[in-house]
C-alpha cells in the first residue's frame, strides 16, 4: 500500500492497549484511518496486518458487515490465531458476500402495529413511498406485512379493513443477516421483499427487489465499461503484431496458456505490450505515450478491484475515471482505421 496508517491509528492502538478499553468506530472510519474509502482488493489484508502489528483485532470482522456498521478494535485475545506476515496475520476471511453488506439490510423498518388503523397504515406508506409496512409489536417479533396489495385484496373480497390486522398477510421472509448473499437475492426475486433479522434478533432491514436492482445495477456498470474499454484496445492491437510478438508479452509463468490472438491476452499484457516504444512504433498512435500508458495501468488496477466482487463497489473518482476513459477511447475510435492484417505464422 503507498500510505502509512494515520498517526491517529497509532494513537488509538496505544490507548486500547494502555487502558484495555475497547475503542468503537465505523467500519468507513476505520478504512479512513488507512487513507481508504473502499474494501478493495489488498486494502483488508493490508489493515489487518497493522492490527495484528498492533496486537489488536476487530470484533465483528470488518470485512463481514455493512460500510457504515460500528465494529470495535480491541487488544486481541490470546486464543487468537497468531500471524507472523501479511498472510498470517488475516486471522478471519470469510470468503461468502452476505446479506448484512447491502445498505438496505442495515436500515432498521418502519414499522405499524396490528392495532393501528388502516388509515394510519396506509398514511405512513404514501409518506414515506413505501409500498409495505412490517406488522411488528416489538423490534423483535414479526407478525406480517401490510402492503397496498393485501389491502385492496381484503377490500376487494368484502373485509372491513378498518385495522391493519384485518388486511396483513402473515407470511413474511425474515432472513439472518449472515445469509449468503446470492442467496438472499434469490429469496428477494421470489418473493419481492424479506427482512433481515440482526444477530441481536432485531429486524435491522427490508431489502425490496428495488433495493437488489439498484445495488447490482451500481456493481454492474463498471463492469460494462471495462468490456467496452477491452474491446476498443483489441481493436487497436489487432493485425499490428504477428503471432511471436503476442506471445512474447504473455506472462512467461503461465506456460500452460495457448496465446493464438489478441483475445487470448490479459489487461496487463496489453499494458506491456504498449509499454515498450517499438511496439508503441507499430500503433502508431499520435499520442504521449507515457501518458496513454499510466491511463490503462489505472485501468488495470480498477479492474482488479472490480473482479474481486465486493458490494462496497468502487470509488466514485474510479468510476469517473472509466468513463471517461471510455468516452475516449469511443471518440479516438471514430478517426482510426482499422490496421491491415498481419500473418500470425
């Protein structure tokens, strides 16, 4: 990582070890305190190999629970497993996305009673668009979901209606919040929307399939992008070097890998080839080439990021910087000719 810890890490760490006192923050401070925003590739390995230098740990995981959770650094407990190296000292990884990642699964309901009238029901949704609303008489225990469907359905067969526990179904979802979390979205496109159940035994989130849409639409995008963004530098490699060429910039390590074409080449094996100045000759590109070269090796590393899959996503500076990367390399595409076919034999 380029950034030391914070000198206010340090300070933290001396206090928790001078008094024994536990010290309770967010997850985002915690990431702050190592001059980071997101959970991304090398930043959780990184953050607890300074714990354990530290001799603390952090109860929950940080990597486990949503952004915005508040998690305690703590002297670590002798029982724990020890760590000499960067590896070592990940005492916890769990490999599986859960639910309690997702925003909405950490965002406590509003809730009606089974007492409270229709009006007070149906009031509280319009008010808050909402278009359900758990029936619950403590933070705890679930009786049902009132929804502007169960309503009409009971006043469409002829119930009075007046009170909420005259028009809630009684089926509801409730999932824990240690669900995996492929799982949970499969629960959520079945039946619209759950409730996830805290470790305390509060319900602690509704997630709709609008909640699911939304998160996986923000993940997604990168994604679309970076596809786009590989095919415009296929495009510009393609037919400019002959078969040896191509094979002399894959990765001398994976000997078992066939390289036939430039699809058979990894991001940074494009980033290679460009890097040297012969080949840099061949593209033939009126460009700086330092430049257009440190642009596609952040484009490397965001790509890393996002091919390890985490719902934290991305920065919003990474994102930008996708798109407008994107933007020019569409631009740049309307003014190259494609290059004439080279023999790859």
């Amino acid at each position: 990582m380029p950034y030391q810890p914070k000198e206010e890490f340090k300070k933290i760490a001396d206090e928790i070890k001078s008094s024994g006192d536990p010290h309770q923050l967010s997850v985002r401070s915690l990431l702050s305190l190592f001059h980071q925003e997101r959970r991304r590739s090398g930043v959780v390995s990184w953050i607890r190999f300074n714990l354990h230098k530290q001799g603390l740990e952090c109860v929950p995981d940080f990597a486990g629970v949503y952004i915005n959770s508040a998690v305690e650094l703590r002297k670590k407990s002798p029982a724990a497993p020890r760590g000499g190296d960067l590896e070592g000292s990940e005492d916890f990884r769990d490999p599986v996305p859960r639910l309690a990642l997702l925003p909405a699964a950490n965002n406590p309901p509003i809730t009606v009673k089974r007492d409270a009238t229709r009006s007070r029901a149906t009031t509280l949704m319009m008010m808050h668009d909402y278009s359900q609303l758990p029936v619950m008489q403590n933070e705890r225990k679930v009786d049902g979901m009132i929804s502007l469907r169960s309503i009409l359905s009971s006043q469409t067969i002829g119930d009075q209606c007046e009170n909420v526990r005259d028009c809630m179904t009684k089926e509801v979802q409730v999932l824990p919040q240690d669900t995996p979390l492929f799982e949970a979205v499969r629960t959520v496109m079945r039946h619209e929307v759950v409730l996830v159940r805290g470790l305390d035994e509060t319900i602690c989130g509704l997630v709709t399939i609008a909640d699911v849409g939304e998160q996986f639409i923000s993940l997604a995008e990168p994604f679309w992008i970076l596809e786009q963004i590989e095919n415009h530098i296929r495009t510009l490699l393609d037919g400019r070097f002959s078969l040896p060429q191509l094979k002399a910039a894959a990765d001398k390590a994976d000997k078992d890998r066939e390289v036939s074409s430039v699809e058979d080449l990894t991001f940074g094996e494009y980033v290679r080839i460009l890097e040297n100045p012969a080949h840099w000759e061949t593209v033939s590109i009126d460009m700086d080439r330092p430049t257009f070269v440190k642009r596609l090796d952040e484009i490397r590393r965001i790509r890393n990021d996002v091919m390890h899959f985490h719902p934290d996503g991305i920065s919003d500076e990474d994102l930008e910087v996708l798109r407008e990367t994107n933007k020019f390399f569409y631009a740049f595409s309307q003014f190259r000719r494609p290059a004439p076919k080279k023999k790859t034999r």
